[in-house]
C-alpha cells in the first residue's frame, strides 16, 4: 500500500488531529505533532497508517449504519402521494392527506433529506392547512405553537395557490436564545454568502422574501395573516425591488410589543400544482434546498 502521509497535512488518530512534521519511509519512521498540545512523537508509518485506515473504515461503517437508520425511520415517507387534486386546495384540514407522512409533505422530507446534513421530519399542523419540515425528530411540532421558536419549511395550500419555503418567527417580548430568530437576523446582516443565497433563490426559483408583523396574539399562517391582523413591512409582491439588507432593517425595527415573521416562500398556481402530478414534491424539495443555508444559519448554536 502507498504511503498515505504528507509532510505538513493533518491526519487523526485514536489520541487526537497530528500534523505529520517529517517522515523518513526508507526506517519506518514519522514525526507528528498534536494539533491541541503541541506535543511531538516519533512512530511508526505502518503503525499510523494501519490506525488511519481503520478510522476510515470505521467512519464508513458509521455513515453506511446511519443512512440505514434514516432509511428506516423514514419507511413509508411518501408512499401515498400521486399527486395533489383539485379538491386539496382549501382552507380547512379536511381530507388533507397531503399533510401526513405517507402523502406530499412526507414525500418532500424524503427528497430533502439526501446530501443535506438532516434527517427531515414532516408534521401536519393541527387545524391548519399547513405543514412543517423540521431535523429535530425529538421536537413535536404538529400544532403551531409548538414550533414558534424554531425555523421550519413550510408547505402550505389555500384555494388558489401551494405556497412553499422557509418560515421563522419572533415572540411579541423580549426574546432569548432558544427562538432561533435571535441567530438568523444578525448572520444575514453578517454573512455575504448568506445574503447570496436568498438573491440566488429569489432570481432562480421566484422566492420571495417577505416580512411581515402584527401587534395582537392571535395566530394565523401565511396564507391567512394579511386577513388577520399581520400587516406587509414591504411589497410582497415585488419584495426585491428593496436589497435583503433594506429588508433585514425593517425586521430590526419591528417593535418588541409585536410579533414579528420572516418568509422566504415559492408560490404556485393551483392549476400548476395539479398538473404536476408527483413532480411537485422534487421542485419543493428543489426549493428547499436552496434555502438550506439560511435554515443552518438560523439553527445553529
């Protein structure tokens, strides 16, 4: 076997990350020095190389049992959707089997899921024709005020259109670190490449970027809240003719008395969606991936 090593580059073994400082192939021999104490050790190329190789193996096993897992966890994600009909298109929940695991919304966490750094997990929310996709398969979601302190996709159908995106919200009051809202409205206003992102979905795949708050408590989702009492901070209807920094500034000003709400969702027409068929799911999932960026900027500690 060719030796695996190079002077100067990192590699792992059972005591930590080494840089490798010199090797010496005609005696065996290599010099590491740990990456976290610095400290320096003469050993063996054979012996490292044989730890290295089994890591590696080890670390394949672990990724092989953990797409099985997944494979399992998700069995029968999808398996009942054939396409939405016309009758889906309401304002109630009822005969909504889009909504379940074994419909639409199951199907596009199965698709999302692949290559994404996520396990995703669909809830249909209680009431509502909605529901959310989450990776926390521990964190119960299917009523909304469950999920209010956590960024979540959304699909959602109201008579004429299917409504798809990202969806995060922050409470009327101080908020702390568990609503995600707190970590995303400063890394957008950071990050370029986050920036970037929402440029690239709303120029590739018509996403718009819409904020919207409102003074009471009442809840309400999407399609519903202008009805309500969620009031537009912009132009939903051309919200890039304002740059996502101008955007983020007037989420930043929402007063703390009011509920605030960050949309980044792709609409399509009834008819559209219906003449899809089963495509429908892949270019939700499309769509949703794109905004995966900004879903790990708003999760992540």
């Amino acid at each position: 076997m060719e030796n695996p090593f190079n002077v100067g580059e990192l590699y792992q073994n059972r005591l930590g990350f080494y840089e490798v400082a010199h090797l010496d192939l005609a005696q065996d021999k290599m010099l590491i020095r740990y990456v976290d104490r610095g400290e320096e050790v003469n050993t063996s190329i054979t012996l490292q190389e044989r730890i290295w190789q089994n890591m590696s193996w080890e670390n394949e096993e672990e990724v092989r049992l953990k797409a099985k897992e997944e494979a399992r966890y998700q069995h029968g994600y999808g398996i009942d959707f054939a396409g939405l009909a016309d009758s889906d298109f309401k304002t109630n929940t009822e005969g909504a089997t889009w909504r379940s695991r074994r419909g639409l919304a199951g199907q596009v966490a199965l698709l999302l899921t692949p290559n994404s750094g996520y396990n995703f997990v669909s809830w249909a929310i209680y009431r509502w024709p909605v529901a959310f996709l989450t990776h926390r398969e521990d964190y119960y979601m299917a009523a909304f005020e469950l999920g209010t302190r956590k960024a979540k996709f959304t699909i959602e159908l109201d008579e004429s259109n299917a409504y798809y995106g990202l969806y995060v919200e922050g409470n009327i009051g101080t908020l702390d670190n568990v609503w995600d809202w707190t970590r995303l409205l400063p890394r957008l206003r950071q990050q370029n490449d986050l920036q970037a992102a929402i440029d690239s979905a709303e120029v590739e795949h018509d996403v718009r970027f819409i904020g919207r708050s409102s003074p009471g408590r009442e809840t309400f989702h999407f399609a519903d809240g202008l009805s309500k009492s969620a009031e537009s901070l912009w132009n939903e209807e051309d919200p890039s003719s304002f740059t996502v920094l101008e955007r983020l500034g007037h989420l930043e000003k929402i007063p703390k008395s009011h509920w605030g709400e960050l949309y980044l969702l792709a609409t399509m027409p009834k008819q559209e969606a219906v003449r899809s068929g089963v495509k429908i799911a892949f270019r939700i999932a499309e769509v949703m991936r794109s905004l995966l960026p900004v879903y790990t900027a708003a999760i992540r500690e």
